[in-house]
C-alpha cells in the first residue's frame, strides 16, 4: 500500500459512493475496483456504502452472506487496506442463532488489512418514514431485525491505534448513539448509507455535520446515489453526495451530485471517492478546547 500521499502521523479513510443495481458480480467488481484506487492514493481504510453488494434483493443477498463476506476479506488482504463492507444482510445474529421470522439483520463488518474480521456491527435504528417519493412508505424493519450492541473497534497503522465507532445510515438521525460512541473511546464514526434522495437532499450533510459536532469525531459518510432499478420495475432514487466531515463540523471532502459522473453518452463512471486524513493529535486539541464530554448532565 502507498502512503505517500498520506500524512504519516494520520489515518487516511476513502469514501465510496456507489450506485449499485441488482446485479451481485457487477457491484462486486466495482468494490474491488474501488478497494485497490483508495489503496493506491494511500489510504489506511475505505468504507463502502450501504447495500454496496445489492440494492434490494435482501433475502436472496443473505443466503450469500457468508461468501461475499469472505470475498470483501479477501479484498482487503490482497489490497493490504481496511475494509469496512458498508452493509450486507445476514440471515443470523452475532450469536449464529437465526434470526426468526423470516426477518434478517442489517450487518455491517470491518475487514483488516490481513482479512480477518475485527468487528461486526447490526444496525440498531431501522428506517420508518413517509416520503414523497415513488416508494412512499419506508419500513425497514418489515425486512430486518435492530441490532442491539454498539460497536467500538481499534484500527491499528503506523504503531498507532485508531478507535471506530460504527453506525449504518438511519443511526444518523440519533443523536444518543454518536455520544455513546463517543464516550466508548471513538475517534471515527462510520455511516455507511443509501439516503433516499429527498431525506438526503433535506438532511443528509447536516446530519454528518451535526453527528461531528456531537461527538467531537470524524464522520464518514459512504453513500448510494442515483437510480436503482428494482426486479418488478420501480426504481428507487437515492441522495449520494459522499463526504468525510472533521470533528468540528467542517466537511473535509465530499463528492457533490447524486448521480456518478459520465464517461460516455451512455455509461457513468462505476463509483466516486472522497478521502480526508484524521489527525488525531489535532482533534485532541480541539476536544480538549471545548470540552463538552466534561460538561454533560443528561449523558
């Protein structure tokens, strides 16, 4: 892996926006793809978006839980890079007990840089809303069990060890769980997504900004962005705009359209990249010039 364009006192993340269909193979090649560029410009970890291996098809997707995940590891190892594999759906919980009635958990993994899985999080808060779209009614957890642990891991490179405090999309809107992150030890918070383009469109780089400010952390939001079309023919729109946001609330790097860029009258480019650099004895300063983790009362 090159570092060169990556402070050596820092950890360097990639963001992945992506607009995956349906199409398993197509989207894996894309990830992989996009795994070995962030590696290349020097970064330490690259976080892919919400269903990055499908959009839809959940239940189909989760009979193959096991092998894609092993195939993301394995991108990890041959790329000597970070992984975090946004979501997949899984069919089991943490325990290996199945999840019943025919419900799945919404699972987002991180992948060392020798392919070993070093965190496995379920996402806790599942979409409930109403949108104006051509989808209308949003509710994830007809589809999905919430998880119910929150996920901390180290990172360690360079003889320095990162903390990452995971999230998947919907957490966002939960001010609670970036503090709790927070006070878990977390340094980065990842959110990985697939916003739908009008609550993105409204909310989603707010949202980043405000989870930072909350936390004091690096946000990273991977994301879905553009049209999906969907089996029986709908198509569901999502938000993209992919950004990294620092601590303070200041975006440091964001991919500004929904849709990916073209590269002929008739293709799109496969997926974009953001990548900002966490500068931990930075942040450190600037937590300890406001220090709200000390004043809290209701937290």
């Amino acid at each position: 892996m090159n570092h060169n364009q990556a402070n050596d006192q820092s950890f360097a993340v990639a963001a992945i926006q992506m607009n995956s269909q349906q199409d398993i193979e197509q989207n894996l090649a894309d990830i992989e793809t996009a795994i070995s560029a962030a590696a290349q410009q020097g970064a330490h970890m690259v976080v892919l978006p919400e269903n990055c291996c499908s959009m839809g098809q959940q239940s189909a997707t989760a009979e193959r839980f096991d092998e894609l995940s092993s195939t993301i590891a394995g991108y990890a190892s041959t790329h000597g890079i970070y992984v975090l594999a946004g979501s997949l759906p899984c069919p089991y919980r943490p325990d290996g007990i199945v999840v019943p009635d025919g419900r799945l958990r919404q699972v987002s993994q991180v992948f060392a840089p020798d392919g070993t899985r070093v965190a496995r999080y379920d996402k806790i808060h599942l979409f409930t809303a109403t949108v104006a779209d051509k989808t209308g009614s949003y509710n994830e957890a007809a589809t999905f069990e919430p998880g119910t642990q929150t996920v901390v891991t180290p990172l360690e490179t360079d003889d320095t060890v990162y903390q990452l405090g995971m999230m998947v999309c919907f957490d966002l809107r939960f001010p609670a769980l970036a503090q709790r992150l927070r006070q878990a030890g977390a340094d980065m918070l990842s959110a990985p997504s697939a916003f739908t383009y009008l609550t993105g469109q409204a909310h989603w780089s707010l949202l980043l900004r405000a989870r930072a400010l909350d936390s004091q952390c690096m946000v990273i939001g991977a994301a879905q962005g553009g049209d999906h079309t969907y089996q029986d023919g709908h198509t569901r729109q999502t938000w993209g705009h992919a950004a990294i946001t620092a601590y303070d609330g200041t975006v440091l790097s964001s991919y500004d359209d929904s849709e990916l860029q073209k590269v002929s009258a008739t293709e799109n480019q496969r997926y974009a990249m953001v990548m900002a650099s966490l500068d931990k004895s930075q942040q450190q300063q600037g937590r300890q010039k406001l220090p709200i983790f000390d004043c809290h009362r209701l937290a």
